[in-house]
C-alpha cells in the first residue's frame, strides 16, 4: 500500500476532530489517505475498546480513508520508547506516506504530547537502511501538525473544509459512545471536557475559517519555510 497522505492520532476520534476535514478534502482531489489510531482509548470514561473499535471503523467509512490501523500502545502509555518506535517504523515502511499528520507537540494531554514525538522519530527510524524491519527503508517526505486543540498557536497554513464541514461531522459524531451517550454515563454530574469538545472544534473550524476568508478550516503547523511561486496569485487578502 502506497499512501498520500497519513494521520497518526492518540486516540480513536482524535484525527476526526483534529484533521477529519483535510482528509476528506484530499480524498476528494483522488489521494490515498490513512489514519493510524496509536491506542484504543481504553482509558477513557465513556466507551469500551470494542465499542470504539467499531465507532473508528464507522468514521473511517465516512471520510473515505483507504487505511485505518491501530498500534495497539495501552492508552495513557504514549512515550517515544525504543520498542513502540520501531512498531511504528515498520508501519511506516509499508504504508509509505508521503505526507504525515502529527499533533501539535504541545498539549494538555501527555498522550498527545508524546504520540508528536513517537511520530516523528517512527518517521526517521523507517528510513534507516540498517534497520532491521522488513520493507524497504522509506522516510515520509513531508511532516505536518495538526493545531486544532491548540488555539494560542499561529498556525503556517489552512486547510479550506468548507465542503467537508458537513461530512465531518458526522465522521466524529460517529463515537456515539463519547459525544451523544447514553444511559448513566450521559446523566453524569461530573464534567468531562469532551462533553463540549465536538462544538468546541466546530467553532474553531469556523474561527480558522475566517482567518482565511471561507467558511470553515483546519489548522496546521509546519516546521519548515514554505515556497511560493507566484506572490502574486497568493491567496487570502491582506487589507
């Protein structure tokens, strides 16, 4: 399998709602896109394993991917050790994205933070000729963050998911289990961050939305200097 572009989540759902839009998007112009889930959220309040599981491949319908996988690291456990880097390398070696999608390496949660790191080093690791993994040694080309759980951070460009917006949503409202729950873990009294994080995210799709002049759009990050070609057709006016 020869993949465009691949997003590397903590969590299932975190790609939905940090990058769900992109992915439809690219989809939509006829690249190959993939989500690899590092854990399968077992630690969290709402939901079992199984019941994401199934939740992750009813998004992974909606948005199209030609990849969901699951590095199956215990939730809560995210770090950049030795073994789960070459766990990821070797996903990387046959997968051969073109493009990753990282989080942010700044987050609230440590999982988050950490799956950054794990990403990146996974990513250069599958490029060593002396690995020992099966495949050929192959090194993404192109590494960006996702920033839509990180509003204080200017982002480097915007994707347009103004056409997406709709479709997105319903990839994320798929995990039932965590944003429209029932029975007493919906009736609970103690107050969970991601009972407002799906409008949360909305709103912040429509923030970055008007930053770039349409309606709604995800936020990323990139480490490197970008190229223009032509300063005259740029998009997004200035005055």
């Amino acid at each position: 399998m020869k993949l465009d572009l691949l997003a590397i989540a903590a969590h299932p759902d975190d790609a939905e709602l940090t990058c769900g839009g992109t992915l439809l998007a690219m989809a939509a112009n006829g690249y190959a896109t993939g989500v690899l889930d590092l854990t399968r959220g077992e630690m969290g309040t709402r939901g079992t394993p199984e019941t994401r599981a199934v939740e992750a491949e009813a998004a992974a319908r909606i948005l199209k991917l030609r990849y969901r996988g699951n590095l199956g690291i215990p939730d809560s456990e995210v770090q950049a050790t030795r073994a789960n880097k070459l766990a990821l390398a070797k996903v990387i070696r046959k997968l051969r994205p073109h493009t990753v999608i990282l989080p942010y390496w700044e987050s609230r949660h440590p999982d988050h933070y950490h799956a950054s790191t794990l990403g990146y080093e996974g990513c250069f690791l599958a490029g060593l000729k002396q690995l020992p993994l099966p495949g050929e040694p192959f090194r993404p080309f192109k590494i960006i963050y996702a920033l839509a759980y990180t509003s204080h951070v200017r982002p480097s460009f915007c994707v347009d998911i103004t056409r997406q917006f709709e479709r997105r949503k319903r990839a994320i409202l798929c995990y039932r289990s965590q944003f429209r729950p029932r029975g007493a873990a919906g009736r609970s009294k103690v107050f969970l961050p991601l009972d407002q994080l799906q409008q949360e995210m909305d709103l912040l799709a429509r923030w970055y939305g008007r930053m770039v002049g349409v309606q709604y759009a995800e936020p990323f990050l990139a480490k490197e200097v970008a190229l223009e070609d032509d300063v005259v057709e740029m998009p997004v006016r200035s005055l």
